[in-house]
C-alpha cells in the first residue's frame, strides 16, 4: 500500500442517504468547467430505493469522495444506437428492470483531490464483482470523452480514439476503462447534452462477464415473480461485502 493511502483510512461500501452532502460535493467538483449537473437528492434517493446493490461509494477519513451510480436494464430495448436520456428514462430511472441482463454505468466520479489514489478501480471491481454475482452477461456505459475537446479541429472522433487506445494520446476517462478491461463497440453521437469537453460524443464501452449463464426462455410458464433476483441481490450484497473487505 502506498504511503498516501496508508495515512488515510479508505472504505468501499453502498451509498446510503446520509452520505449526500458529501457525494453532493464530490460530484461539484469532479464536474468543474465541464456545465454538467450534479445528481439531486431526490434522485440519489429513487436510485437507492430502486437499487441499492448498484450504488457504490468510497469513504475516505469519514467523507465519501468518490462514487459509482448504476441500473439493470433490458439492454434489447435501447440498442447501441442510445443517449444517456433514454436510457435514465429521461433520468427517472423507469428504465431499470431487475430482470434485465446489463448492468449500466451511470456515473463514476472522483472528487479531484483524491485522484491517483485507484479510487476508481476499486469501484469498478466492485461493479465487475456485482455483475457476476447477478449473472448479468455484461456491463455497459456511455464513456465520456472529455480529452477530445482539445483535438475536435484535427481528428474526427474515431481517430482521437484510436490514438488514445494506442496509446498517443491520454484521456483521462477512456484510457482508464481501457487498462480495466472494458472495449469499445462504437460511437455514440449526441448522447450527453452539455458535456462540451467530449463534444456530446461518447464511447459505448462494454466488459463482459465470462461467468454469464444464460437461462431457457419457456414459453408460457408462470413467472415466479422475484425469488431468483432477490437471492441474487443477496448474494451480491455479501460479494460487494467480500470485496470491500479485501480492499481495506
């Protein structure tokens, strides 16, 4: 362990209500000159009251810095051809569905102070760990790709990601996902309105779950609602718990 990290006491665990104010602040300052909103408590609120499991956070000396926000979506029903406003349902969050089979990034920042500390990797382990233990065959997102701003007058989008993915130019989002083991499936165009440093582009970034079991469709079989999502809800708050543990 680092000697920055050995001074500071650093907790993986879910969000809760109580740590808005703080996650208010962080997500403030992780979006500094970039003219993107920060989430409402009401909406962190219907987050984990929809989806607890999904809602990830780093605490750092009692103060949370960092977060990691996510639904279940159905992904058949948005394509790859989506924006970010469909696919929060207009950031109602209607769209999450427990029997969907992606686990969707929303949001992962880091309060900017807290950078280099691999706040982020751990939480995208703990989203890698949820996904499994959810049997879910993937996790999906619309990356940002705040670095192309500076580079929109002489590279089409696909050309800055290619020389970010070999490594001639840096982004501070995209070269990230890279290293984690997350691809590229394509461009997205228009898919966060106001984000002006990626030119409303994003990368439509997907990990796949190597342990994904599909299951047999049967055809009109009564559906016992809940029982098979609820014990994996279980069994994924006890894996996020062993992966908190083995963070600390």
């Amino acid at each position: 362990m680092s000697k920055q990290l050995e001074d500071r006491k650093v907790v993986l665990r879910h969000l809760t209500l109580r740590d808005y104010n703080d996650l208010k602040v962080a997500m403030e300052q992780a979006y500094t000159g970039s003219r993107m909103s920060y989430w409402t408590e009401d909406s962190i609120a219907q987050l984990l009251d929809i989806f607890p499991e999904g809602q990830l956070c780093v605490e750092m000396n009692g103060t949370v810095v960092a977060g990691a926000l996510s639904l279940i979506i159905d992904y058949d029903k948005y394509g790859d051809e989506h924006t970010y406003k469909d696919v929060t349902g207009d950031y109602s969050f209607s769209t999450h569905d427990n029997d969907g089979d992606v686990l969707y990034g929303i949001d992962v920042f880091v309060h900017p102070e807290y950078r280099g500390l691999r706040l982020a990797r751990r939480l995208y382990d703990a989203r890698k760990e949820l996904c499994e233990n959810l049997n879910l065959r993937a996790i999906i997102a619309g990356g940002r790709i705040p670095g192309y701003g500076k580079y929109a007058g002489e590279l089409s989008p696909k050309e800055y990601i290619e020389k970010v993915r070999v490594n001639e130019l840096y982004d501070p989002i995209l070269s990230f996902q890279l290293v984690n083991s997350f691809h590229v499936r394509r461009i997205l165009n228009n898919y966060l309105e106001g984000d002006v440093q990626s030119k409303e582009y994003a990368t439509l970034i997907e990990w796949n779950n190597i342990y994904f079991q599909a299951k047999d469709k049967l055809i009109n079989r009564k559906k016992i609602c809940c029982k098979t999502r609820v014990g994996s809800m279980a069994n994924a708050s006890y894996a996020i718990s062993r992966c908190i543990k083995r963070a600390n």
